[in-house]
C-alpha cells in the first residue's frame, strides 16, 4: 500500500536532496498526495467551512529562509546554498532599502493582536544549524543591525560543522531567536506516535536549557505538515510555525507561516523583486476571507 504524504511543491528539491530519492518517484508520490488533500484545510470534519480566529493583518510579511552559507559554492546546490559573498550582498541591499528585520514575537503580536511593526518588516530566518550560521551569517547581519531566527536541529549540537552550544547561546544572548526544528530532521507527516517527544519535546527543553529563554516556534522539516502535525505542536506549547512557500492553511495560518529560500543565483534585484512578487497575498489563507 503506498503510504501518501502531503509535502510541498517548492520542497521536493530539499527532500530528494537530503535522502537520494529519484525525483522522477516523489513527484508521482507528491502529485498523488496532493489530489487527494484539501491544500487549503477550509473544512472541518463535519464539513463545515472553517475561519480562522487570527486577525487580519494588512499585508503579508516577508520572511527569508537561508540553509547553507559557504564561502565558495564548490558542489553546493544554489538552491540550497549563498555563498558569503551573496549574503552581505543581500543584507546590504536589504539596509540599503529600507527593511527593518523583525523577530518571531513581534510577528506574532502583529498577526494576533494588531500590534505595530516598523517600516518594511522583514524575517531573516536559518535551517539546519549550520556553523556558518554564527560565523558568517550573525556577524554579518550585525554590521546592519539585523536580527533573525535560528531554527536548530538538536541532533547536530556540537558536531564538526554544526552549531555548538556556546554558539547558540551567544545567539540567543544577542537577540536573535532560537527555535526548533526537530531533533533529527524528519519528515513529520510520517512521523510515529512514540517519536513526538524526541522530536519536539526533548528538543524543545533542551534548546531551552542552552538559551535560558522559552522555545515558542517552529519550522517544518522539509516545509512539510498536515493538521495532525499542527495539533502535536500546539499540545507541546508552540506558538506559531514556518512552512515554505505553499498556500496557508485557512485553519491554522499561525502554524503554516509563508518563506521562500534564497538562491545563490539571485542577484540583489532578483531578490527584491522576489520578496514583493512571493508576499503578495495570493496564497494567504486570510486574502480568502469574505
């Protein structure tokens, strides 16, 4: 029996990457699974049309996903990796522009509450703890005053390449945000009912441990996630999650915040014009409203 999973179209790359999956076998399993999902969660078991309970802010705000920074591509895929070069020639163009970096609280007070942000907001967010996280990426990002959110990976702390404790608490200390990302990077749609409280619990309290601040969010492996994935996460005290770039959830918006990876190949006007095409309400689930 094959076993359909809902993962989203701009991930497929990532997930076949990370697991030498032929492309050509998930994107069949993939277009399976999505024909028989209801991408935007607008029902509820008894069929009746859901709205969510989050207020309407006015407009979607940008947030930036980075994976690998390295200081020469060298085999790296550009999906997946910017080199030091290209990052500063990012955050320099961002400063330059006018964007003011946000931190995931601020975001969700505004998507919550209505609470105010600075002019041109912007998220700059980090997957997969990777060393060049803090050397490259947070040194950087202090020459423009720039802040951002570490999704850590529990598994690779203090690994050859990775992250180390001190690191992750110097981060935190310095105002970025720490957030989780599971323990070993799994893919959580599949994920087994005794598998919860590695992944996110003992992840999340040790995170906890090193930083001395409360882990609040969350973002999928992979970007991907159904609703029981969502119910697991809020059980276990998470606040607001980040997908990829995939249509929000009408249901739990919170849990399926919007990103787009950054590519290597994008000059600084690829990339501005990226952020204003990508965060233009299409796929929000709240631009659906009545």
């Amino acid at each position: 029996m094959l076993l359909l999973i809902r993962l989203p179209s701009t991930t497929w790359y990532k997930y076949c990457h990370y697991n030498g999956m032929s492309t050509r076998v998930f994107l069949i399993i993939w277009l399976a699974s999505f024909l028989h999902s209801d991408p935007l969660n607008r029902k509820n078991n008894d069929g009746n049309n859901i709205i969510a309970a989050q207020q309407k802010p006015g407009k979607e705000i940008p947030v930036l996903c980075y994976h690998n920074i390295k200081n020469i591509l060298d085999g790296h895929s550009p999906e997946l990796t910017v080199t030091e070069k290209t990052f500063d020639a990012q955050m320099k163009m961002l400063f330059d522009s006018g964007y003011h970096t946000i931190l995931p609280d601020e975001l969700y007070k505004h998507l919550t509450s209505g609470s105010g942000l600075p002019s041109k907001p912007i998220m700059l967010s980090f997957d997969d703890s990777h060393e060049e996280h803090f050397s490259i990426a947070a040194n950087d990002m202090k020459k423009y005053g720039f802040r951002g959110v570490f999704f850590v990976m529990t598994i690779a702390i203090d690994k050859p390449g990775y992250l180390s404790r001190e690191e992750i608490r110097s981060l935190a200390d310095e105002g970025h945000t720490v957030a989780c990302h599971t323990y070993d990077h799994p893919l959580l749609t599949r994920l087994r009912d005794n598998d919860w409280t590695k992944e996110i619990d003992e992840s999340k309290k040790l995170l906890e441990q090193i930083t001395g601040k409360p882990v609040y969010y969350f973002a999928y492996p992979y970007g991907a996630w159904n609703e029981r994935v969502i119910e697991e996460l809020k059980k276990r005290g998470i606040k607001a999650a980040f997908q990829l770039s995939e249509q929000q959830s009408l249901r739990d918006p919170l849990f399926t915040i919007r990103r787009i990876m950054v590519s290597d190949t994008w000059s600084t006007a690829k990339l501005d014009e990226e952020i204003h095409t990508a965060f233009n309400q299409k796929n929000l689930a709240y631009s659906m409203r009545k």
